[in-house]
C-alpha cells in the first residue's frame, strides 16, 4: 500500500485533506510541517503514491528542498503543489490553482490516484445527505422532512426543518433558494432512499404523458437527465436506472416528433437556448433533433435509425462528468486547455469508456456501441480526430458526427454573442467536410431550415 504525503503548517488545513483522503483511499497518509521534515521520513518509506505540498513554508523553499531531494533520489512521485510556483515545473508536479478550497485538493488528489471523488454528504458524520434542490422542484409531496443546512466556521453545521414530511412542496421556496444559488437541501441519512425512489417516479411519470406541452418536456427532460446521470455514476445500471433511461429516450423522441416543420424546429431549439443549463442536456437534445432531421430528409433513412442515434446521443459522453469535459472537441483545444493529466485521460478515453458502460445497458440498440465509439472520428474511440475518413466509418456514425459538430459550432457563436445565422453555420460546415459522402449528409440536415 502506498502513502501520501502532507506538508504543510496549517494543522487545521492539513488534517481536512487527511481526512477526506483516508475516508475514500486505503491509504496511510502523514503531515509533515516542513519539507526538511518530510524528506526525513520519505527515506524510510518504499513507496509514495503522491506529495501534496505548499511552495514555500515561512522561509522553508520547500518545494525547491523537495524537488532536489527526490532528483537526486531518482524518486518520480507525483507532486501537487499548493500555491501559485513561479517556475517550470517538472513533469511529476502539478500546481493545484483552486489550493484554498481543500475540498477541491482532495477531489484533485483522488482523482490523480484513480479513485472516486470525496461526496462530503456522504461522510458527513451529522447523518443528513445531500439532494440537488432541482430535484425536488418536481415533487408534489414530501415524503420526508426536508432541512436547509447552515455552515458554521467554529461550531458544528446546523440543518433547519423547511419542508415537513406530507407538506405540499412550496415551489416558490425551492425558486427562491435556486437564484440564491442555494445547490442543495437535505434530508436524514435513513429517509434518502425514500426521496430517491419518490423523484425516480415522479420523473417517469411526467415523462411518459403524451399531453404536456413542448415547454413543460424540454425542463422535465433535463433535470430527469442530470438526476439519472448521477444515480448511473453512482449504482450503474439497476432497474430504477434503466426505467428512467429508457422514458429519457422515449421523451427526446416523442419531442422530436412533435417537431414536424420548420417554425416548430426554430421553436425547440430556441427553448433548448433558453430554458436549459447544462451543456450536456442542451447538445444531447439538439444533436438527436438534427440527427433526426438527417435522416428525416435521407433517401435511406428510417425510425429505427433516429432511436439509435437518439441513443448514441443519449450515451455518447456518459463518462465525461462536467459540461468543460464535454465542451473539447480537439486534441488541440485539449492540449492548449489547463486541465490536470487524468483529467485529460478521460477526455481522449471518453469515447471508447462510454461505449464500454453503454454495452451495460440492456435495451441498448444494435450499432449503438459502436457509433459511441467512433463519435469523435477514431475507430478504437481513443482521442479525437481531424478529419473524417469516411470509408471507415459507419454512414450512421457519419451522421452523428455531423450533427454534433453542426450542434457545437452553433452553441459555440451563440455563447461568444454572435448572431447566429444558420446558411452561414451549413456553408462553414460545408467547407470543412469537402468529400461527397459528408456533403449529402449536410444536404439533408439543411433541408429542415429550408
Ligand atoms: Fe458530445
Ligand atoms: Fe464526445
């Protein structure tokens, strides 16, 4: 078993990120208050697994101490450094830039050792959880006491009862603590399960009503996607999580099917603009709108098709937990971008890893598997290519490809204030796909604008 390593002199500090490393690592983890300090017990230990360590400690150049240390050594130990480093670092170190936020430290480090991040609800020790405050926007009734948290710098956090068990769900009160940026409520540790299953139903239940309007589908939708993100992260695919999976699906379709002409297009996609948070949720309903108008205005297209690649849509960036994941579209943009090195794993990975955990998915359509792995143009969904090569790729994925770039072109103008103009957005993509194949494909997602 490896150990980690802490230098720093804030005790308090120091013994917040031992703690929430050892609660998720089996890991020994020590504090050292100097780097002077440190190197004299790193002797005596076989194998380090990381070194979290301030710059500098009073007039200790701690980092520089360390860094000699372990060259001289040959002892390459990833090392994070807390603070801004006003040198080049080695290879093995990386500066931490969000250092005064230990929680971030400690997820940062997690990460780096392949594990799954700290959930402070979880190892809260006051037996109350966390549960997203947009959840429960869509509940009626609830079906347990629901508290409000306050953070307490010297005492312990206080949780006040808002919401009683039975009590009709004041939906002015949850819109109030959203535009507080109020994230989360909670609820006691034994009633969290309970919650969980009530917010699966309801979910499936808005979603499987033909009646609501398009509005009313493009919210619900949404927030059912972010919860059932998270409960795959959490349990796979369960029951519960491929129910909800599978109204997900059914109610992209059937808002695309309420979509029959141009104005009632124009009209989605202005909801999915405006009335949508996640980037994610925003290119996975426009990637399987235009998907559909493809193949809607192909000579070879069918239904099934637009459900596969509803599904490839649906699945294509499981793996990639945060929209700024999700938003590289190059090695280019990843290279020059500042994220950590397992960070960037995931990214070049997240094709050939989503593919993988959409294989668990027991409804999951013939194809499907594959065109997620081939979503960012490389056969064995490893990293990104620049162009297609169209001869090896599936004509289905071709149109997934197309209708996520034409998806992400445009939700990149409009984030940079431009005004988007969609024969510009087709002509830009026309010049960047010059062969046959691919400009058939753009003539028939051009179609629907016609
Ligand atoms: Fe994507
Ligand atoms: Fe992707």
């Amino acid at each position: 078993m490896g150990q980690v390593i802490i230098i720093n002199d804030d005790k308090k500090y120091a013994q917040f990120i031992k703690s929430g490393i050892s609660s998720v690592a089996q890991k020994e983890v020590i504090i050292s208050a100097s780097a002077t300090d440190a190197i004299e017990q790193i002797k005596n230990i076989e194998q380090i697994d990381l070194i979290i360590s301030k710059y500098s400690i009073k007039k200790e150049p701690s980092f520089k101490i360390l860094n000699r240390y372990l060259l001289k050594e040959s002892r390459i130990v990833n090392l994070f450094i807390l603070e801004h480093a006003d040198i080049e670092l080695p290879s093995y170190a990386y500066q931490i830039s969000d250092f005064k936020d230990p929680k971030k430290v400690i997820n940062a480090c997690l990460r780096e050792m392949g594990l799954k991040l700290y959930d402070e609800s979880k190892n809260s020790k006051d037996g109350f959880k966390k549960i997203n405050v947009k959840f429960l926007n869509h509940i009626k009734i609830a079906p347990c006491d629901i508290f409000i948290r306050i953070l307490k710098a010297k005492t312990k956090d206080q949780y006040i009862k808002r919401v009683h068990k039975g009590d009709i769900i004041d939906r002015q009160l949850i819109d109030r603590y959203s535009s507080n940026n109020i994230q989360y409520l909670f609820v006691g540790s034994k009633n969290h399960q309970l919650l969980i299953r009530c917010i699966y139903a309801q979910f499936s239940m808005i979603l499987s009503r033909n009646t609501i309007s398009l509005e009313r589908r493009v919210k619900v939708t949404e927030d059912s996607y972010s919860f059932c993100l998270e409960q795959i992260s959490e349990h796979n695919f369960n029951l519960a999580t491929v129910n909800l999976t599978n109204s997900i699906i059914n109610s992209l379709k059937k808002s695309i099917i309420q979509v029959s002409n141009k104005k009632k297009t124009i009209e989605l996609i202005k909801l999915l603009i405006n009335d949508t948070d996640s980037f994610r949720y925003k290119h996975t309903h426009m990637i399987s709108l235009f998907s559909a108008s493809i193949i809607n205005n192909s000579k070879w297209g069918n239904r099934e098709q637009i459900l596969k690649l509803i599904q490839v849509a649906f699945f294509h960036d499981l793996t990639l937990t945060e929209d700024k994941y999700a938003l590289i579209e190059s090695e280019e943009e990843l290279n020059l971008s500042n994220f950590h090195n397992d960070e960037k794993q995931l990214i070049l990975n997240h094709a050939h890893e989503s593919s993988k955990l959409a294989g668990k998915f027991p409804n999951l359509s013939t194809g499907v598997s594959l065109i997620i792995k081939q979503h960012h143009g490389k056969q064995n969904g490893i990293g990104f290519s620049d162009s297609l090569n169209v001869n090896m790729i599936s004509k289905l994925a071709l149109v997934f490809i197309i209708a996520e770039k034409f998806t992400c072109n445009f939700l990149k103008k409009l984030e940079s204030g431009n005004k988007v103009k969609f024969p510009i957005l087709i002509q830009e993509l026309r010049s960047e796909y010059p062969t046959r194949t691919i400009q058939v494909i753009i003539d028939s997602l051009m179609k629907s604008f016609k």
